[in-house]
C-alpha cells in the first residue's frame, strides 16, 4: 500500500511539474517590460517558470548531470541526498554571483559544468556501488552549476523591488526542473528495472558511456570554439 502510494505521489507531482512546461512563455519577452511596473504575481510567475525552463527544456547539461547521479543507484533515499547537497551548493554560488560577491567568467563554468558530467559519469562506469565521497563531489560540482544558473539569470537581473524572492523564486523553478528530470527517470527506469540483474550491464554502463561521450564533446566545444 506503501508503494503504491508513492508511486501515485510521484506520478501527480510529475504532472504538475510537467504542466508548468505548457505555461505561456513570460520571460521571452521580459527583456522588453520594465520588471518594476508588473505585480507580484507575475513576477514571481516569471522566475519561477525562468528557473524551471533552464532545466526543462533548455538545460540538458544539467540533466545530464542530474540523470547520472540517479543512474548508479536509483532509489529514492541515495538520490535525495545528492539531490540535497547539490541543492545546497549551487544555492550559495547562484546567490554569491547574483550579489556579485563572486564573478567567474562563463569560459571557465561552462567547461567545468561538463568536466562535471563526464565525472560522474565515468564513476558510474568504473564503481559498481555508491561511495559517500559522492555527497562530497556532488557538492563540488553543485557551486559551479550554480555559476551556470547565475549566468543564465543575469541575462535578465532582477527586480530592485523584489530581488530576494525573485532569486528564491527562480531557484525554487531549478529545483521543480530537477524533481521532474528525478520523477520521469524513476518511471522510465527504475519502477521497471532497478532490481533486475541486467540494469547495470545494459542500463547504467551505455547510458553513462553516451552521457560521457556528449560530456567530452562539451569540453572540447566549450574550451576551444
């Protein structure tokens, strides 16, 4: 009964999250709307579905990087933990570069954010368990995809008026992104496969070895093109 009450949980969550993909484009446009004139309302709509939108669709990187965390060990418990440290992390970054307290230049995230990728993705391939050293590299790498995140939101800033809860608002839309990427994996993946004997060798292995070959891809694209 346990079950199949978190599955219809994951299943609602996944539809409400996936509703917000169909919701009307707001920040197409906002470059041309003074942010100081429109209402609370829409400007917490607007970050939200921005920082949504920077994972789901547009983020692939990022869920990439997130679909390798899960892969290893796709139960709930393990993946939550990640989840939560890298949540942490690129919180800190993404709240450090808005305030301008740090500003690392995009030539130097952008490689870092795929070197990321291929990490974990290797260590899915070469470790047959998840180590607790995982939180510790999770971590890592969430304060640079935070620098990402930032990088995306500064092509917009925030609103003087609102400027805290607009930058929660937006994190808060990376985090639904993130949970979606999380809760269609489960379903695709580990609802039917996780305890089958054959889900390392035909799953994890060619799914870490294609997310690491783009991985590579990006870091030669994004160091010398």
């Amino acid at each position: 009964m346990h079950t199949k009450q978190k599955q219809r949980t994951l299943l609602s969550g996944g539809l409400l999250l996936i509703s917000l993909c169909n919701s009307q484009n707001l920040w197409a446009h906002a470059s041309m709307v003074d942010l100081e004139k429109m209402s609370q309302g829409a400007v917490a709509l607007l970050y939200l579905q921005m920082g949504f939108e920077h994972i789901v669709p547009m983020g692939l990187d990022h869920i990439l990087f997130v679909l390798s965390l899960f892969l290893l060990s796709p139960r709930l418990k393990p993946i939550l933990w990640q989840a939560t440290a890298f949540t942490i992390a690129h919180t800190v970054t993404l709240g450090l570069s808005m305030y301008q307290i740090i500003n690392p230049p995009a030539q130097i995230v952008e490689p870092l954010i795929a070197l990321s990728i291929l990490y974990v993705a290797v260590e899915n391939m070469v470790s047959r368990k998840l180590k607790t050293t995982r939180l510790i590299v999770v971590f890592l790498f969430g304060l640079v995809h935070g620098m990402g995140f930032a990088s995306a939101l500064g092509q917009l800033g925030l609103p003087q008026s609102s400027y805290l809860s607009s930058l929660l608002l937006f994190n808060l839309g990376v985090e639904l992104g993130q949970i979606l990427v999380i809760v269609l994996a489960w379903l695709v993946l580990a609802k039917w496969f996780a305890n089958k004997p054959y889900y390392r060798k035909l799953i994890v292995m060619p799914l870490s070895m294609i997310i690491g070959m783009v991985a590579i891809y990006w870091i030669i694209e994004r160091l010398f093109f």
